[in-house]
C-alpha cells in the first residue's frame, strides 16, 4: 500500500515540477520581450550574438545540409528507378528538404551547437555571480544577456534553414546529375513544377522560425534558471538539448498536421 | 575580436542567408509573377469530374491558360459546377469546348479548351455550354467486358 502510494506521489510531484517549469518558462519569455527593447536600441549586442549563434553554426549547418540532400538523393534514386522515375529525383530532394528536413535537422543542430552553448554561457556568468553583479549595479540582465541572445536565435533560424536546405539541393543536384547521370534541366524543370512557393517554401520559412523561438527560449531559461555550481550548469546544458529537441519535433508535427493541404 | 569583424561577417552571413532564400524561391520554387495576372472567370457544368481538384490546370493546345478556382455541386441538377479563372491574355469564343483530361494514364487530371467558331468571346461570368465529362476507367472497363460477355451468347 505504501509503495503504491508512494508511486503516485513521485508522479504527482513531477507533474507539478513540470508545470511549475513550464509556467516559469511561459513567464519568462513575457519577461523577454518587456525588456527587450534594448537589444534593439544598442543593435550592437544583438549582432555580437548573431555572429556566435548564427554565424559560427554555418559550416556544420552547410556541411550537413550538402551531406543530407546528396543521401537522400543516391537512396530516392535506388527506389525510384524501380518505377522507372528517376526524373522526380530532384521533387523528391527539394520537397523532403523544404518542407521537412531544412527546418528540423537545422533546428537540431542549431540547438545542440549554438542552444548548448547560450546555456552554458549564462549558466556560467550566473554560478560565477556575474548577473548578481549586473543587478547589483543596476543593469538588468535579462535586458542586457537574456533578450539580446533570445532575438538573436530567432533571427538566425530561418537563414540557418533556408542555407541548409540551399545546401541540400546542391548535394541533391551533385548525385543526381553527375553521379547518376540525370539531365539538369529534367532535374530542375521536374522541381520547379511540383515546389509551390507559398505552400512549401514559406511554410518551411515560418516553421522555422517558430523553432528559433522555441529553442532560444528554452536555451536561455536552462542557463538563467541553472544551479549556479560546475555540475548544475552541465546538467542545464543536457536539459536543453533534450528539451530543445523533443519540443522540435513535437512542434514539427503539430505544424505539419495544420499545414497540409488536406482539405480541397 | 572587435566590432567591425563582427559585424562583417553578420553581414555576409544575412546577405548569404536571404540569397538562399532567393534561390529557393526562384531556382526551386520556380516563382513567376504568373500568380499576379489578371483573370476572368467562367463556369463549366459537368455530369462527372472525375478526379479534378482546385487549382487544376486549364490548357488549351497544351499551354496553360487558366486554373480551377472554385468546384461545387448544384443540387438541383445534380451536376459539378466549376469554376475557371482564366487569363485575360487569352480570349476563347463562345462555343468552346470544355472537357476534363488525364495527362498520360496516372497523370495530372485538366481541363482541355478545343475553341469553337464563334465570334463574340467568353467574357466574365459566362456559362461554357460544351462540356465532355471525365473518363471513368472502371465504367469503360466495365461497358468493354459486357459488351464481350454480349458477344459471346450472341454467337451460340
């Protein structure tokens, strides 16, 4: 009878912790945008953050992308010339890519390379009293550390995803035309026929931003909320990456399942 | 680092970010200011659209003159009723034939034009009188294997 109860409290109370975070998180991102005005005022801070989220994730982001579009080349390929179309080789990299691939793979590798890292770094000037410091001195931290590397995230998202999908395609376009000897304008025409620019591009466009938002919110919440010890901020750094990771996913679902054209 | 480098390479990175953007766009998507021609439209009464959806080319000869813009059914006399926007460039006399066609045996279900002899053109609102429905497979399967199994007792 003990154990028992004892079972449904463990999970009453991770219910609640997961709430209370939850609602932390929620409560925190409305903290963001309120004292987000100077990260516009001195645009400076916001670029310097650009440049270490966005611009330092470039090479594993054009790296990847140009790995996975030629991937999903060679295996569309291997099934598609059992049908006898390999034409639609170069339909099948730039959807998959545009609607699927570039927004997610992105977004997780954005949140493993540049998620981690914003974590570790606020963690760190919080367990080395930093932000204490900045209150103390009448400098508001989420204003001054916080807003400057959540906008910069959200920005950096969309332009991650859209270099990888670019990437891809080429990858794409490297397999199917050199490799297997498909002809360019086939490859192209084939493309340009079945991509619609409002329904595939910029529905990739907006899913990615969304996870931009998510991911640099729950990135900064780990580090500003992390125990301020060595072990406290590595364990908020784990919890981002996972968190950040299942919530993508999730998220991708539940926008794809409202962006399909399913109705006529 | 100092502030110039970092915003140089922000800069080149937005300025490579919205150009694959663009490539996307344009290389990918083929975008084309297509979408912001003017259009007229006209209906087209079928008895059977087959697998006709919205947005479905209409062609005439072969080069896309148009799309289906709304498809509904008249309950009154039990037919499709389609709506077609077509594109003011291109004008079709009023006697012109509508039907639905399928590219190639699986292919994109369309809207075929053979155009008429008449001299006033389609405008605005006009209603297509020629029609020819789509072409159930099942149904000239079907009319094909009766019309066999009549053959043979016919012989006997």
């Amino acid at each position: 009878m003990q154990k028992i109860l004892n079972i449904i409290r463990g999970l009453g109370n991770r219910t609640i912790e997961f709430l209370w975070r939850f609602g932390a998180m929620v409560r925190f991102s409305g903290l963001i945008l309120l004292h987000s005005g100077m990260s516009f005022r001195r645009i400076s801070l916001t670029i310097r953050e650009i440049y270490f989220s966005g611009v330092m994730s470039l090479v594993i982001i054009m790296v990847s992308g140009l790995f996975v579009g030629m991937v999903l080349a060679l295996q569309g390929y291997e099934t598609l010339q059992n049908y006898g179309a390999q034409e639609q080789m170069g339909v099948l990299t730039a959807l998959s890519l545009v609607r699927e691939l570039g927004p997610v793979v992105s977004a997780l590798l954005f949140a493993s390379r540049a998620g981690s890292a914003i974590t570790a770094g606020i963690g760190l000037m919080k367990a080395t009293e930093q932000l204490k410091a900045m209150d103390m001195m009448a400098v508001d931290p989420i204003a001054r550390v916080v807003a400057p590397r959540f906008w910069a995230g959200v920005f950096s998202m969309p332009l991650l995803a859209a270099l990888f999908s670019f990437s891809g395609i080429l990858g794409g376009y490297l397999v199917a035309v050199l490799l297997t000897g498909i002809d360019a304008g086939v490859f192209w025409g084939n493309m340009q026929a079945a991509v619609d620019v409002r329904y595939d591009i910029v529905n990739g466009v907006i899913k990615s931003i969304i996870f931009g938002i998510a991911i640099s919110i729950i990135a900064t919440y780990e580090g500003f909320d992390a125990e301020p010890t060595a072990e406290g901020v590595s364990a908020a750094t784990t919890r981002t990456v996972v968190t950040a990771a299942l919530s993508v996913l999730a998220l991708d679902f539940m926008l794809t399942a409202f962006m399909l054209r399913t109705a006529p | 680092m100092e502030r110039k480098t970092y915003d140089l390479w922000v800069g080149l990175f937005v300025i490579a970010g919205f150009l694959a953007l663009l490539f996307l766009g344009f290389q990918v998507g083929g975008y084309s200011e297509e979408r912001s021609t003017k259009t007229y439209n006209v209906e087209a009464r079928f008895e059977n659209i087959g697998g006709l959806k919205m947005k479905a080319p209409v062609k005439s000869a072969g080069v896309l003159v148009g799309r289906v813009n709304d498809i509904h059914f008249d309950n009154k006399k039990f037919q499709a009723v389609v709506t077609l926007a077509l594109d003011t460039r291109y004008q079709f006399p009023k006697d012109t034939t509508a039907s639905i066609l399928t590219s190639g045996l699986l292919g994109e279900v369309f809207i075929g034009f053979d155009a008429g002899g008449d001299e006033k053109n389609l405008v605005q609102g006009d209603n297509i009188k020629l029609t020819q429905s789509a072409v159930v497979l099942e149904r000239l399967i079907s009319q094909f294997m009766f019309g066999k199994a009549a053959e043979g007792t016919d012989k006997k």
